[in-house]
C-alpha cells in the first residue's frame, strides 16, 4: 500500500511540476524572431501505436520514440541496453553481459522461455516460431534509423505476444551516399567489426550491411560468436508506389555458462558449473520480406507484405533439479540435445480510409494477416563426460495457422480531441503429429482510447508548451506457445521408470482487461536555456488463466489470476546549448490475485527501478554520457521470502568525432559493481542459484563514414 500511494504521489507531483511549467522538448533546437525553441520527440510523427501516422503525443498509448542520435549517445554496442533509455523496461542479463538478454515490461517475465513484447523489423515480426522469443542481438545500434516503442497491450491492432508492449525497429534505408565501417576491441576478448553502405541505384535506394561481433565471455564457457548480414532496397513503380525488399542472414554460437550456487559465487564468480560445460546453441536465422506500398489517393493508402523466416538450432541444455546429497543422487542434472527447424511463411494486407465528415477528420485502417509456421524437433541423449551425442529420444513435427482481421477507426472531433476505437479478432490451429493433437482458438481483442490537448500556449504561432492526456481500455490476449503445448523433452521421472514432460496439450490461451491514463507534456522552463519533455502513465491490468509453471504437477498450466499495476514516468531535459539529461522511473506492482501466494509479487520483478543520464557536448566535437541504472530488490520465490538485493550500475560513454571518423570509449559498471541479474531455487531441495553480472567491462572503438557508399553501379 505505500508503494501504490508512493506511485500516486509521484505521478501527481511530476504532473503539477510541469503543468506549472512553461515549456519542454529534445534536441535540435528551431529559432524565430524573438526566441529559440526545439523540435520535440513528442511532435515526431510514429505509426506503431495506432498502425497509422500521429504525432507522438496524439497517440492513446504509452509510447516512446528513440532516434538514432539518441542511440549513438548510449555506452553499449549491444542492443539490449538501449531499454535503459526508457521507462517501464526491465533487462535481465543472463551472461552477465547482454548478449543473451531477457526483455520485460508491465510485469510480464517469460523466463527466457516465452516473450511478450511483440518485435518489429521495418515492419515485419521477427520472433521466433516455437517459444515467441527475440535474438536481440539481430540487429546493432549503429543500423538503427529510430525504434518506435509501445507499452502496454496492443492485441487490438497486432493480436498475439503483444500482452507486454511492441517493439519496431526502423533501420537506415534512404537514398544519400553513404558508406560506414567500425571496429571496436574490449574486456573480455570483446571484438566488433561491421561495414555498412546506402545509396541509390537508378533512384532506387538500398542499404548493405554486414557485421561480425566476438566475445570471450567473463566466465568459463561463455564464448560468443555472431554474424550478420543482409540487404535493404527500395523500387519505385510509380510516382505514389513501391516495393521494398529486404533480406538477412545471421549465424550465432553460443556458450551458456548456466547459473551459479552462491558458494560457487562466492568462490569465483567467473567459474561455470561442471554440470554446464557442453551447454550452448548454434544456430541460424534467414529473413526476408517484400512489401508492396500504394498511396492510391490522398484519402486512400494500401499495403500488401509476404514474409518468411527460416530458423535451424542445435541446442544442448542441462536442466538442473537439486544440487544437495542425497536428492541429487536421484535427481542429477539433466542434459539433452535440441535439434530444432522451423519455418513461417506468412503475409498481410492494410488499406487506411481518410475522410472529413463535416469539421472532423476520420480515418479507417482495416486490414487482415495470415500465417503458417512448421516446427521440426528431435531430442537426444547427451553425454556430457565426452561430449557427444546419443540416442534419438524424440521427433516430432508441429504445425501452427494463424489468421487475424482488425479494424480501427479514429475520429478527430477538433484539433483538440482525438477519439479511437477498433477490434481484432485472431484464429489460430495447432497440431503436433506425434501426439495426434489438434486444437482451435479464438481472441477477440477490443479497444478504445481518447487523446485530449488540454494546453497549447502559442508565441508567434509557434507553440512553447503544449499538453496532452489520454485515456484507453483495451483487452490483450497471449497464446500458449508450440512448445509449451508440445514440447516433447523428456525429464527422468524419480518415481517410475517412464520420463515424463512439462508441456500441456489442456493450455489455454491468458487474457485480461487494461486500464489506462497517461500524459505527453513539453515545453519551455527557461526562455534559450532550459527545455524538456516528460510522459507519465497509469495503468492496472488483470490476467486470467496466466500461463505459469506449476511445480505441483510439474509442467505448465493455467494455474493464477494476476493484477498488474504501474506508473511509468520519463523525463528528458534539453539545456541549451550542449547539455541533454534524462530520468526514467517505474513503479511495477504485480501481484496473485487467489490462491495461497494472493497479494505477493510475482517473482524476478522489482516493484521500483529506474534510470537516469546526462550528455555533454562541446564544440571542440568531444561528447560524454554518464548513465545510471537502478534495479530494485525482487523476490525468487512465489512467497517472496527470498530475495536478490537491489543494484545499481554507472556506465560512461566518451567520442571525439571528425569529418570523417569517431573515437568511442565505452565503460560499463565502472565501479565494478557484484550483483546478479537473475536467480531462481531448483525445483527438488530449493538451491537457490544465480546469474552473475559482469565486472566492469571497457570497449574502445573507431567509426569511419563517408558520404560515397564502397561500391557504385
């Protein structure tokens, strides 16, 4: 209870200190006659949110848009850490470093076993078949063109996975001549290389890119490899149409160290269990896309897209029990190989209706989706003494069908008052052969929200604070994934002389009802010095039927309620000229609601993190950014009695930048900070073990650009 009337009043005082206000925003700054003011993030235009084009701070959801200046000023390479710019994103290291990265929002955590951030590439969806889960590493920060971000459940207009929030990546696509090589070498054998070129052939732009991204890992077996590349075109057909094609390949090896009891810890905290020495994956992914694109008439906007991905894995993974005699005598660890092929094939098509109805403006986007994704799995028995593979145990085959049809319609009253409503309705088939199972499910998924302008102060027609408040109700939906309905990894079985599994054919898909308010405020605090921007929200979301692990039965099931409430602030400070600064706070109370454990947080999310930074830029073209992380103190345990400490991590970023090349120093946790990102208690005698954090880490790095791209035609 104090922390919910904490959040209220931390909401309250931000909102009164900038309605007091007289003005806030970013970064370039625009000048007039008799003042200077900047171009703010919340007047860029995004589609994410409503899938049509709205100003930022018109939209009826909690948003965020990150630029790529915004990105180049973040010390990491990796993209994961880009989250801490933020509010509202918790990042759970698993390596310690980034590289195998577990994004949450809103109280939604999938272990690293299931996602709930639905992921945009230009466009189209990139995560996985089988689990819903995102190699983050897919994409570096230095290709970003902006990330448009939605918190908050968006099943009305995108259906599945996006219980948590949506994700779209914007990469650099454009016509202007340019070329960019980088390479960077750091702790822990760290090393980075990547090319990337644009330009237009014929007045067809593209964009080529290759990179290759190395690490020694700080612990024992924690080695990484990963390779990327792929391409990025454009083809006018005509004055108002065009096809973009786009096209990625990217092979990953990697090492999994597995976690840690705190005696291991304690003893060294770069050392791997003996148990997970062969543990890690290779895999590759293949992507690709064609999008047809037709602005028919200035009232009538059409998009067709196909897509495929194409993913195979070898995976080897030890799933521990109990580590304390006699219990692991009978429940010793237990190793399998993964062997995992999986298709989709899919496509969709939108139209977007602009008409004026008298003084109001009124737009209908409706569109529909299908898809078809394959799953092959084999598991094998794995020797972890000299390792090699065994016996087949399993092999099965999977098959998912999806088909979606949305329509939204927004309807401006006056240029002050945004009104919006829409539904989706989603139909999905499964089927597993092995096991000669079949299922249906359906998800209708409305939504309304309202958008208000409640303040515009005006200068010379130039507005120099302005204030929006929106409101929304929607309904957001999360499907059992394949392999939480058929994985077929059998688990040795104490009790009998058969294995048993911890998937479930009987799971239904969770659902619940979110409740919404938020504010967009920016404007001027002191006329040529101080400017900012500031986004509050305030939601409470209450799940049915969530999707968990039931260790009583040891396998998934539909076995809790849970209510989940927020406050979710960011601030972002421009003083004119060289300085910005930001600070993100979140407030997560996520609870069960029933049952023995009611009222306690859900393990592994802290009720109160935050983030906070400055960059500095002078004249002489030196650049610094000093960032702050804090992660509070979470629970491990459904009766939250046990619990990791909060931490707290300092990351500095130093560039000198040239006409024609950049110097970066990066220095992550730079007091060498221990703490650990994750930690969980084995399911036999409750060993709690850990997933340590990296020491501090340093990276140094050069960046070449020219404005001609490597080749021509």
């Amino acid at each position: 209870m104090k922390q919910y009337l904490l959040s209220i009043f931390l909401f309250s005082l931000t909102f009164i200190i900038l309605h007091q206000a007289k003005s806030f925003s970013p970064d370039s700054l625009r000048t007039n006659e008799t003042t200077t003011l900047p171009d703010y993030t919340m007047d860029a235009i995004v589609v994410t949110a409503e899938r049509i084009e709205n100003k930022l701070a018109n939209t009826t959801s909690s948003s965020s848009l990150l630029l790529a200046n915004d990105i180049q000023q973040i010390p990491t390479n990796k993209f994961s850490d880009i989250f801490n710019a933020v509010p509202g994103f918790l990042i759970f290291k698993k390596d310690g470093m980034g590289r195998d990265a577990i994004i949450s929002t809103r109280g939604f955590f999938g272990g690293g076993e299931a996602e709930y951030i639905l992921v945009y590439k230009n466009g189209v969806r990139i995560n996985d078949l089988e689990t819903g889960l995102v190699d983050w590493n897919t994409i570096s920060p230095d290709e970003i063109n902006k990330i448009e971000i939605v918190r908050g459940p968006t099943s009305a207009l995108y259906g599945d996975i996006a219980a948590g929030g949506i994700v779209n990546i914007v990469t650099n696509l454009h016509s202007d001549a340019t070329s960019e090589a980088n390479v960077s070498f750091g702790s822990f054998g760290n090393k980075n290389f990547g090319i990337q070129t644009t330009g237009a052939l014929q007045n067809n732009p593209f964009h080529v890119y290759f990179r290759n991204a190395q690490s020694d890992g700080f612990r024992k077996n924690n080695e990484y490899q990963g390779t990327t590349f792929g391409a990025e075109w454009n083809t006018p057909l005509s004055e108002h149409s065009k096809l973009m094609w786009s096209f990625s390949n990217r092979f990953t090896k990697y090492q999994d160290a597995g976690p840690l009891t705190q005696d291991e810890m304690d003893n060294d905290r770069k050392s791997a269990s003996a148990y997970f020495l062969s543990d890690g994956r290779d895999e590759q992914r293949l992507n690709g896309s064609v999008t047809y694109a037709n602005e028919i008439s200035s009232a009538l906007d059409m998009k067709a897209n196909i897509y495929f991905q194409n993913r195979t894995a070898e995976i080897v993974r030890t799933i521990p029990f109990a580590y304390t005699l006699p219990l692991v005598m009978f429940l010793p660890p237990d190793t399998k190989q993964r062997n995992v092929t999986s298709s989709v094939f899919g496509g969709d098509v939108s139209a977007i209706v602009k008409q004026e109805i008298g003084t109001m403006q009124n737009t209908i986007i409706a569109g529909g989706e299908i898809e078809r994704g394959a799953l092959q799995s084999k598991y094998f028995d794995f020797h972890r003494t000299n390792r090699t593979t065994g016996t087949e145990l399993k092999n099965g085959k999977g098959k998912r069908t999806h088909f979606g049809l949305y329509l939204h319609d927004e309807l401006s009253l006056s240029s002050a008052i945004k009104m919006n409503a829409g539904f989706r309705f989603d139909n999905f088939s499964d089927e597993y052969d092995v096991l000669s199972q079949t299922s249906t499910n359906n998800a209708f998924s409305p939504k309304v929200g309202m958008n208000y302008l409640y303040a515009n102060i005006l200068e010379h027609e130039i507005s120099t604070y302005a204030g929006n408040i929106y409101v929304n109700v929607s309904r957001a939906f999360k499907m059992p994934t394949l392999d939480q309905l058929y994985d077929e990894r059998p688990y040795p079985n104490p009790f009998g002389s058969s294995s048993v599994t911890i998937s479930n054919l009987n799971l239904k898909p969770q659902y619940g009802w979110n409740y919404e308010i938020g504010l967009y405020q920016r404007g001027r605090i002191v006329e040529n010095v101080l400017y900012g921007e500031l986004q509050t929200s305030v939601y409470q979301q209450q799940m049915k039927d969530e999707i968990d692990y039931d260790a009583a039965k040891f396998q998934y099931g539909n076995i809790s309620q849970t209510k989940h409430f927020g406050v979710e602030n960011g601030l972002k400070l421009h003083w004119f000229p060289n300085v910005m600064t930001f600070a993100n706070y979140t407030f997560t109370s996520v609870t069960f609601d029933g049952g023995a454990n009611s009222g306690k947080q859900l393990r592994s999310i802290p009720k109160h993190t935050a983030s906070t930074g400055m960059t500095y830029k002078h004249a002489s073209n030196i650049a610094g950014t000093l960032t702050w992380n804090y992660f509070g103190k979470r629970s491990i345990d459904d009766a939250n009695t046990i619990s990791l400490a909060a931490s707290t991590e300092l990351n500095v970023r130093l560039s000198y930048t040239q006409k024609i090349y950049r110097i970066v120093l990066d220095v992550s946790n730079i007091f060498n900070a221990e703490y650990s990102d994750l930690a969980f208690q084995l399911p036999a005698d409750q060993t709690t073990v850990f997933y340590p954090h990296a020491p501090r880490e340093i990276r140094l790095g050069i960046e070449t650009s020219f404005d001609t791209p490597w080749f021509s035609f």
